[in-house]
C-alpha cells in the first residue's frame, strides 16, 4: 500500500498525493471536493475497481479504469445483464465486473498496476 499526504487547498478540496507529488489514495477517493464530489485516483490515473471512479455530487457517475474511460461500456453491460445499481451489487456482480472489466480473476493477491 502506498502512503499518502492530504493536501487541503483554499477552497476546501482536499486531496492525497503520493511521495511523487501524484494524486493516488489506495483507500478512498483521493479527492474530495465541497460539493461532495469524489474522485478515486491511483498513480495520477482516474481509476477504481469496485465502483465508479468519479461521484458528482449530482448523482452523475463515470467509470474508469486506469484512466480509460469505460463508463459507457459498464452501462451497457449492467443493462444488457439486468444487473441492479452497483451500490446493491453482490459478490457474485462484484466478481463479474472485475472478469469482464479488470481482466482474469478477481484483484485478490493481483498486482493491477502491472496493466
């Protein structure tokens, strides 16, 4: 687990970079904005494996991976599924979007940074 600094800017943002000055927060979003926005970063990269990786605080919400966005590609695979929203997932839709989005098995004891 990489350690991270929080950074509270002016305006209220906080953020949480790593020892390389990138913003990266392995247990939670690594942006929090007053509004109530949230954005999960990991080495520089919008990226999140068990939810969307950026929350609006209108309820608006993207999928990335990495820093690619996938959004559109998880909507149409929730609904070509009839899966219920990810809030309500399961183990087993947990598990099914890591194969079909994450590649191969689930994250348990994988390094993911090697993509």
């Amino acid at each position: 687990m990489t350690s991270s600094t929080l950074t509270t800017l002016p305006d209220g943002t906080q953020l949480w970079f790593d020892r390389n000055g990138e913003l990266h927060r392995d247990d939670g979003p690594a942006a929090h904005h007053p509004n109530g926005s949230q954005e999960w970063w990991q080495r520089n990269k919008l990226h999140r494996v068990d939810g969307p990786a950026v929350i609006h605080s209108d309820g608006a919400e993207w999928w990335w991976l990495w820093g690619q966005d996938i959004t559109d590609k998880v909507h149409a695979w929730i609904g070509e599924k009839g899966l219920p929203p990810w809030r309500e997932w399961g183990d087993d839709e947990k598990v099914a979007f890591e194969i079909r989005f994450v590649g191969g098995l689930p994250r348990r004891g994988r390094d993911l940074a090697s993509d």
